[in-house]
C-alpha cells in the first residue's frame, strides 16, 4: 500500500490523522515557482554586469521596443492601405441598386 496514493482509503486514513495529509501541487504553483526562479536569476545577472555593460543592454532593450513599435505600425497601415484598396462600402436598397446598375450599365 502506497501512502501517496489518491484513494478513497488513504482519504479515509488522512481524514482520522493516521496518514499526513497530501500536499497538492497546482500549475499555477509550478507557475508562481518558475517566475520567481527566473526572475531571480535576471536579477543575479543584471547585479554582475558593470555600468557600461548596463547602459549597452539598455540600449539593445530601446532598440528592441523601436523594432516592435515599428513592425506593429507597418501591420496597422498596411491593413489601413489594404481595407482602402476598393473604395468605400455602401449600403443601398433593392430599388437603388437597379438605378444604379441600369445607369452603371447606360454610361458605359
């Protein structure tokens, strides 16, 4: 018999104190740990560099953040120039849109 097992037994045992209770783990902890781990290993890093180094990586840092900024507006207007490329939308009832298509049809 395991005592890490998840059994309606071993329940029943932990529920009168004869075995521990069992720790349950949830992604967000594994989450939570992860963060932290990482943040402290860049915290680590950061505190070994010199002024010099940090000024370069600040820079590195802007020029990422320009790149990103620049590559998001390109999309925006890119999708602006491609929504423009037929002209505009317009909504028109049945008896307009035979007006338009006869009188379309007569100048042509």
């Amino acid at each position: 018999m395991n005592p890490e097992e998840d059994t309606e037994w071993n329940d029943i045992l932990r529920k009168h104190g004869i075995l521990p209770q069992q720790i349950k783990i949830t992604q967000n902890d594994i989450y939570d740990s992860a963060v932290a781990k990482a943040q402290e290993e860049e915290s680590e890093r950061l505190e070994k560099l010199d002024l010099d180094e940090l000024a370069e990586l600040e820079d590195e840092e802007d020029d990422q953040v320009l790149a990103q900024y620049r590559q998001q507006r390109l999309a925006e207007i890119k999708a602006q120039v491609d929504k423009e490329r037929f002209g505009e939308l317009m909504h028109i009832s049945e008896p307009d849109y035979k007006r338009q298509v006869t009188e379309a049809s007569r100048d042509s």
